[in-house]
C-alpha cells in the first residue's frame, strides 16, 4: 500500500476537490498588536502552538524600533481559546520568517529569522537562530545557526521539515540553498541554485519517501516548483502558472496535493487561498479562498480532528490580525 501510494506521487491532481472544501468556521485567534502576521503551527503533546511575528508595521524601519519584530508563541488545547505561552524580542532587531516543528526527541523547535539594526557592531545581526522548549515549557537560549559549505554571515532559513532524524530547510541568503541538520543548529549545504537564472526566496515542500515536491517564489512572485530524488542533492525546475506568496505544501488524505498561498488574481488580490497543485504540469487550481482584506498570506496548515485547519494572516491599511478555518473536506 504504502509503495502504491507513493507511485500517485505525480498523478495530476484534478478541481473536483472544489465542491468538497468548505469553510466551517473562520475565526480571529489574536489581534493584540497593529501588525501580527506570518504564523506557524503544530501540534505537541496533545496541545496546539502557534507563533507569529508582531510589531507596528510589515517592515522593520531602521529608525523606528516599534516596527521590529518580536515573536510570539501561544498555546491551546481545543483550538479556540488561546493563552501565550512564550514571548521573544530583542533590542533594535526584527524576529520573523518563525516556523515550529518537533523534534524526533520530541522538543519543540523554534527557528526564525533576526534582523539586526542595532547601533552598535554586532556579530551575526542578520542570520537564523533556533530555541527549543522542553516539556516543562523551559526555552533555551537562542542559537545562532551555521551552514557548512555557506561562508557568509548572511543565512535566512525559510521553514524547516523533520526526515526521520535529519531536518532541512531552504535557505535564500544569497542563492536558494537546500540545507540539512542533526541537531536543528548546525547545518550542511547539500544544493545550491538560482533556477532560471534568477534569485527565488521562500521554498516549501513535501517528501514522501524517495520524491520530493517544492513550490518557491521567484522573480516578482513568480512559482517554481521543483522535483527532486533522494538524496535531493539534484533538482528540477519548472515555472508555474500562478505568483506565490508565503506558501504551504500539504497532502490529503484522498492522496490531493494542495498548496496555501497569496492569491495575485486580480478578484482575489491579497487574498489567502487554497490551491490543488497538478505537479505533472507545474500548474495550480483555485480551490478556496478566505478572508477578502487585502492583505493575508503566510497559511500554516494542518490535519485535526478530520478537518483541515489553516491558520494565516489576514488585514488591510497597517492592520492585521492571525485567524484560523476549519474546512471540512
């Protein structure tokens, strides 16, 4: 069964999915400051996390230290009522690009992006860093992260996922970059490319045994998906027919690809939506979308209780708050 399924790995994935997506409830989780966006979210020891970047603006502003990032993590048992369980800041540095995962050993690991506008020379101000929570809810330090085979000081890893006991992630400081770890701090670089030509940034995706599915964002949000075997030391590319934004890569359990994203189409401008993804013709097919403000992305999407979760941003005019929809499928 499980060599079957893996075969449907690149069987095209067809809208019929459409008529089965539906919106059950779509409520706002946290609108504790001007600017909340960018979240991720899992499930650990029984409870749910979430982590998102605040301030007052979607940019950090070198002059104005209320538009760096903090991050902050909450936590919930039944999804609808939701308590902070963590805080992070750092003086005139912005924290974003968050994203949590478990670890095999079963912490919680948090890595995330710090953008350094400090006044004075600081080591490493605009590179990753990672912490990880015990089960006590103990944080450590943060970490700054190294990639061997990576010489700048620049890296800006973009999501990370657990393989069995390795972890990777794509790092876009520079050229887009593969990357893998043990230890969730120290990394190697396994590919390096600028597909097309040109420099893509965020990149998300999928391993399902030997295969392995990305979807990232090139040139003026531009989707490229990428094929690549075991040991994903090689890739293909291929341009899509939509712009992307902040996505997210989830499988089904009727076997459908589909992909969280900024919507770019002219009616849904700025929308976050749902997309079924064909990965034979590099194509995606609207299937949903969400909230109509005209600023939401960034979807972390999940499997619970037999719905689809999918928690994003949405808001307008500087404002922007984190929400979450149940959709039954």
């Amino acid at each position: 069964m499980k060599r079957y399924l893996l075969s449907l790995l690149f069987v095209p994935l067809f809208s019929v999915m459409q008529a089965q997506l539906r919106v059950v409830e779509n409520y706002k989780i946290w609108s504790g400051g001007d600017y909340a966006a960018f979240p991720t979210f899992v499930k650990w020891n029984g409870a749910y996390y979430c982590a998102f970047r605040e301030a007052s603006a979607h940019r950090a502003d070198k002059d104005d230290e209320s538009t760096m990032g903090k991050i902050r993590v909450l936590t919930s048992k039944n999804l609808k009522k939701w308590t902070q369980y963590a805080l992070l800041e750092e003086k005139w540095a912005d924290l974003r690009d968050v994203w949590l995962s478990v670890t095999p050993d079963n912490r919680l690991m948090m890595i995330y992006y710090q953008g350094g506008y400090q006044k004075e020379t600081v080591k490493n101000k605009n590179c990753s860093r990672v912490v990880f929570f015990s089960q006590d809810g103990t944080m450590t330090s943060p970490e700054v992260i190294t990639i061997e085979g990576h010489p700048s000081s620049y890296k800006r890893i973009w999501k990370v996922r657990w393989i069995g006991d390795e972890v990777y992630g794509w790092n876009y400081a520079g050229s887009l970059s593969l990357v893998k770890s043990k230890d969730g701090v120290h990394y190697t670089q396994i590919y390096k490319d600028d597909p097309f030509g040109e420099r893509a940034t965020e990149c998300d995706w999928i391993v399902e045994g030997k295969k392995a599915i990305a979807v990232a964002r090139g040139v003026d949000e531009a989707g490229l998906m990428g094929k690549a075997d075991y040991p994903f030391t090689s890739w293909t590319w291929e341009k899509m027919n939509i712009r992307v934004g902040g996505q997210d890569i989830l499988r089904m359990p009727d076997n459908d690809l589909i992909m969280g994203t900024r919507n770019y189409q002219k009616q849904y401008m700025g929308r976050t939506s749902i997309y079924s993804l064909n990965t034979k013709k590099a194509t995606a097919s609207l299937l949903l979308t969400l909230n109509k403000q005209s600023d939401s992305s960034y979807p972390s999407m999940m499997l619970a209780d037999g719905y689809l979760w999918v928690m994003y941003y949405s808001g307008a005019k500087g404002k922007s708050d984190i929400w979450l929809a149940k959709i039954s499928y």
